[in-house]
C-alpha cells in the first residue's frame, strides 16, 4: 500500500502544477500503448485526455474532468480487462516539457 500512496501523491504534485497555468496539458493513461495483444481493440481510441482549454487557465475541474473521461472510457476499459495483458501500476511521471502526466505499466 505504501507504494500506491506514493504514486498517488506523484500523480496529485504533478497535477497541481498546472492549476493556474495556460493550458491545454494532457493525461496519457498508457492502456492501449501497453497492450501489444489487443490488435484493433483499440483503433480509433486514445490514451490521452486533454486538460484545460488553449488560451484558458487550468482549473481543478478540468483535471477532475480528464480523469473521469479515462476512467469511463469503455474502449480502455474493455482493451484492459479482455486482451490477456497483465497491468501492474508502477507510478506516473511528468513529460520532459511539463506538459503530460503518464501513467507508468509494468507486467
């Protein structure tokens, strides 16, 4: 458990820059990116959700909104539930531009 409260308080840290800040930034959530078994499952699907609007200040909603879009995405869902790849969340890290979170897969 300690290993998720710390992802957990990365992921929280790394969201938190960007309230305040111009947008857009984005959440890459690495689903269908870490599923070489899905074949086409995935086609036409993303693993990234936009924060923010360009031109507008993030906001806590928008994050909020980014994370409830992954969360509910049934293409993601499905891809990870049905395709026989292990997902073992080992933490989030911010892009070298400080403009993405990614959520890190291991197996």
């Amino acid at each position: 458990m300690v290993y998720e409260v710390q992802y957990l308080l990365t992921a929280l840290e790394h969201f938190q820059g960007m309230i305040g800040k111009p947008g857009p930034y984005f959440f890459d959530c690495q689903v269908i990116a870490h599923n070489h078994f899905c074949g086409n499952a995935g086609q036409g699907a993303s693993d990234v959700f936009q924060i923010g609007e360009a031109g507008r200040d993030v906001e806590p909603e928008d994050i909020f909104a980014a994370l409830r879009a992954a969360a509910q995405d049934e293409v993601l869902t499905d891809v990870r539930s049905n395709y026989g790849r292990s997902y073992y969340h080992e933490g989030f890290r911010l892009s070298s531009d400080g403009k993405t979170v990614y959520m890190i897969w291991g197996s």
